[in-house]
C-alpha cells in the first residue's frame, strides 16, 4: 500500500513574516546622471567631427567646448543632488521610529535652503510627523533636534 504524501504547506512562522532590520531602509533612487553627462561629452564630440568635416572649422571647436561644458555641469550637479538626497534619506530612516510614521516615506522630511558648499548644508529642515506624535512632549522635540543635528553635522 503506498503513502499518502500531505499536501499542505507549513505556515510561515512570525519570525520569518517580519523582515529583517536592514531591510527597512529606502529603496534607492535612480539616478541618470553620469549617462546624461557622458552622452552629452559624446554629442560635443561628434558635433566638433560632423562640422569640421561639414566645412564649418569655425564652429566645431564651440561644439566641442558647449558639449563638454555641458556634460561636466549636469554630472556635478547630479552628483551634489545624489548626496543630498542620500542625507535627506538618511534623517527619514533615523526619524522614523519617533515620528510615529507605519512606513518609510521621503515626503516625511524635507530639506530646503541649502548652504553654498560641497553638498552644502541644508538651512531648513521640514519634518512631517504622524498625528498620534507626542508633539507637546518637549523631550521628544529634543530628541528630533538631536537625531537631525547628527546626521547633518
């Protein structure tokens, strides 16, 4: 006589329902910037060739000149944008758990009025806390100031 095989699948523990730490943070965003930049290089390029052999010597060398100028400025500022927002990601994963919020969200803080620098600091800082917050609790108020004084130096 042959064996019954169950067919039932064994219920996820709780331990393995909830994912692990690390796994909450933000998903990363995408960013285009170092292909914009390099595709913009390649089109001062191409231009410089097209018009020099198109007769034009006078207004291959600005091509060139107006693509790679081009192509440097949008990947600094892409770049100066990523760090940026890495910190702004960074202060929404570190406020989280104070804020009362049930999931990483990046509209929860808001970082505004940069200083002139390399990323630069922000000069205003917008946090969006969840309505059950203990906002007259003035240890909580501290202990945002303290987290966003950390993270942003």
């Amino acid at each position: 006589m042959a064996q019954r095989v169950s067919q039932r699948r064994p219920r996820p523990r709780l331990a393995d329902a909830v994912p692990p730490p690390a796994a909450l943070g933000l998903a990363p965003r995408r960013r285009t910037h170092l292909r914009d930049g390099v595709a913009l290089l390649g089109a001062g390029g191409v231009g410089y060739g097209a018009l020099s052999l198109a007769g034009r010597p006078g207004w291959s060398l600005p091509a060139l000149l107006v693509g790679v100028g081009v192509g440097v400025v949008v990947v600094l500022a892409g770049e100066r944008s990523r760090r940026r927002d890495g910190m702004a990601d960074r202060l929404v994963e570190a406020l989280a758990p104070g804020l009362g919020v049930r999931r990483l969200d990046r509209r929860t803080v808001r970082l505004r009025r940069w200083t002139v620098g390399w990323p630069g600091r922000p000069r205003r800082v917008v946090i969006c806390y969840a309505p059950g917050a203990p906002a007259t609790d003035p240890t909580w108020l501290a202990g945002l100031v303290q987290v966003v004084a950390d993270r942003l130096l």
